[in-house]
C-alpha cells in the first residue's frame, strides 16, 4: 500500500477523494503563486500507468479536451502538467454529492427524489451536454466533444446549489471518429454505442437512463452480466416508469420513453431538442438549485459517508 504524497507540485494534498483504474483524485490547496490558499480537486494518473503510453496519451487528451470547456455546468480544468514523472490536471473542487451518491442515499431512506428537480437536473445536464456537442476550440475549429460517460456519478450537486457535469476522461471529438472498443458505464450505453458508433446520440441515451434512475432509484437496463444488460439495452426492454412511479406525469413518461427509443432516429435529435421537451414539465418556482442543495443537505447532514 503507497502512502499518500504530501505535495503535487505547488499544491499541499488534503486527502483522498476517490480513486479509480486509471488515475485518483485528491483534494488540494495551493500552497504558493497567485491562487495561493484556494482549494482545488487534483487528479493523477496513477503512478502504477505512468510509463503505459496509451494511459499517457488518454489522460493528455483528457486534459486537452477538457481545457476548452468554459461553461457553468462544466467543471472546470485549471491547468495540467507533470511533476517528474507524474502526469496530473488541476480542477475546481466541488464540495458536494454526485447523483449516485443521492439516488442511493434516496434508496436507503425510501424517499422518491422530487419529479421538479428531477426534471430541473437533467435539463441542466442537457444544457452542459448541448454546449459540449458544440464546442469549438479557440481557433474556431468544432470539436464535438462527445462526453461518452453520462452517468448520475459524474453529475455532481454542490452544497451551494452549483451543478456541474465532469469526468471528461472518456470523452471524444467528433472529429476523431468512432471508439475502437466499448467506452462507458455498460448501464448506460446506447444500443448503437454497444455497435462501436459514436454521436451525440450516445451521451442522450444517457441522459434517458439518469432520469428515469433519478424518478425510479434504480436502473432502467439490469442483469447479472453485461451481455444481459446489452440485450436489454438492444431491444429496450425496461419496466414502464409509471408502473414504478405512478405520480410521474403521463407526458414525463412519453418524453423518457421516445429518449430510450432502440432507434436513434426516433429519439432526440439533439440535447437542446431533448431540454425543450422538459421545459414544461419544470415549475421554476421548486426546482432550484438552492431547493435541490438543502434536499442534499437534508439527506447527507455534515456526514462525509
């Protein structure tokens, strides 16, 4: 077991925030320069890749995409580089929950997570979503930048009321062409994904899946292996959202059942067409970033579980 490193260049580590196949991710303040004192999130690729060429090359594009998305629902990527040999990015720290980590603190509790936030959430993942599939890099040259990973876990919710989509490590440019192999979280792959093409349409399936997770607190697409799980995708075999949660709108029920459509043409053509859709489903007046944040509080207390 590796200790944890006390600095990362200019930054002193505060603890461990999480760590996954590819690279940790430490929360970090800056110990010297002009952000002297600020709190960041770090991540690493860990040490065990660093002489691995193609973790190299991913973590970089990483980075690279990730550099040229400025939006408010995006988190945001500071700067990145290397520290001998250790290949890091610097990022803002939001002090918060990720979806996840609320659907299964709602599952726990048995509380339904309300229709309006819920509604509220996925029209601002659409519209970090809808910027992204936009993007242009400073040149004016498009990117396309395909997120390919939508998932409750890299949707996070501040204790401020801040939203933020990240976790850009799987993303792709359009400009790249399709994935060689399967990318993503299989719950929320799409069925055309699952044949290896990549569009927009990828991270809108997703959006699909996170909502009617977020309405019913558990996943549309299940199974014991992945192949169950692909099957189901493939034919989009699921339990019918109203049948679980009988207090969703009728028409909620049609929007989410045309964006988990097997047929992309029948689906949404587009993140902003897919937020237009909900737009009458959310009352402003509840589903609110500080409504949704004292619900996380309510939920979590100061409890770092």
């Amino acid at each position: 077991m590796t200790s944890q490193p006390q600095r990362i260049g200019p930054y002193e580590v505060l603890k461990l925030l999480g760590k996954g196949g590819m690279a940790q991710v430490f929360k970090v303040r800056a110990v010297s320069g002009p952000h002297a004192g600020n709190e960041y999130a770090l991540k690493q690729l860990l040490p065990s890749l660093e002489a691995d060429e193609e973790s190299v090359r991913l973590f970089t594009a990483e980075a690279e995409l990730s550099r040229h998305l400025r939006h408010p629902n995006i988190v945001e990527v500071f700067e990145a580089g290397f520290v001998g040999d250790s290949l890091y990015m610097v990022m803002e720290f939001i002090d918060g929950r990720d979806l996840a980590q609320i659907v299964r603190r709602c599952k726990k509790r048995g509380v339904a997570w309300p229709v309006d936030f819920a509604v509220y959430l996925t029209k601002v993942l659409l519209d970090a979503l809808g910027y992204a599939h936009t993007a242009k890099a400073p040149s004016g040259a498009p990117l396309g930048v395909v997120h390919c990973d939508v998932s409750p876990s890299n949707f996070f919710v501040s204790r401020t009321g801040d939203l933020r989509l990240g976790d850009f490590g799987l993303a792709r440019s359009l400009l790249e062409g399709g994935p060689e192999q399967l990318i993503g979280k299989p719950y929320y792959l799409s069925p055309e994904a699952l044949d290896g093409q990549l569009s927009p349409q990828v991270d809108l399936w997703a959006v699909g899946v996170t909502l009617y997770e977020l309405l019913t607190l558990q996943r549309p697409f299940q199974g014991s292996t992945p192949d169950e799980v692909f099957q189901q995708i493939r034919s989009a075999r699921y339990t019918p959202l109203r049948t679980l949660r009988p207090d969703v709108p009728e028409v909620l029920e049609a929007v989410i059942t045309r964006a988990l459509d097997a047929r992309p043409e029948r689906r949404f053509g587009s993140a902003p067409q897919f937020a237009e859709a909900l737009k009458p489903l959310h009352d402003e007046r509840i589903g609110t970033p500080l409504a949704i944040s004292a619900i996380v509080r309510g939920l979590f207390g100061s409890s770092d579980e």
